[in-house]
C-alpha cells in the first residue's frame, strides 16, 4: 500500500536504528509536490543517554588506541635496538 499525500508523520519512540527511521520518515511525502513534517517523541532523558553510552565507548575506543600505540611504539623500539646491536 502506497499513500503518497501523507503530510505530517509521528514517530513514538525510537526505532533502534538510524535506518529504520529514516526509512519510516521517507513514508511521508512520497509525491513530489507534496511536503511533510515528521515529528519524533521520544522519552525525556533519551537523548542524554545516548549521549553519555557514545561518550563512555568513544573514551574505551580511546583507552584500546592509546595502548595499541604504546604498543606499537614499544615494538618499533625493540626493533630499533635489535638492529643496532645486530
């Protein structure tokens, strides 16, 4: 079933991907001269959350670059002093 005159479109909650909402914004306004406003409602607090689970896994993604480096740089050295010596 295809409405294509569909010009106001209400989300409740929050899909649990990017894409399954933009694809359920993309339902309204599927004829070209038509326009649309899509309305999400999400719970208060929401995006907050989100915003604190992206900050505790960008900091771990930081922490495991910052030990690969290190790593990285311990070996570098240890292959630095192989040559010289060898």
């Amino acid at each position: 079933m295809d409405l294509k005159c569909i010009t106001v479109l209400v989300q409740f909650l929050v899909p649990d991907s990017w894409n399954t909402l933009m694809q359920r914004f993309g339902r309204a306004a599927r004829n070209m001269p038509v326009t649309a406003k899509c309305i999400l409602l999400a719970p208060s607090g929401y995006f907050h959350e989100m915003r604190i689970k992206r900050m505790r896994l960008d900091k771990r993604k930081r922490r495991t670059l910052n030990a690969e480096a290190l790593s990285n740089k311990k070996a570098a050295r240890t292959v630095q002093r192989k040559a010289e010596i060898g």
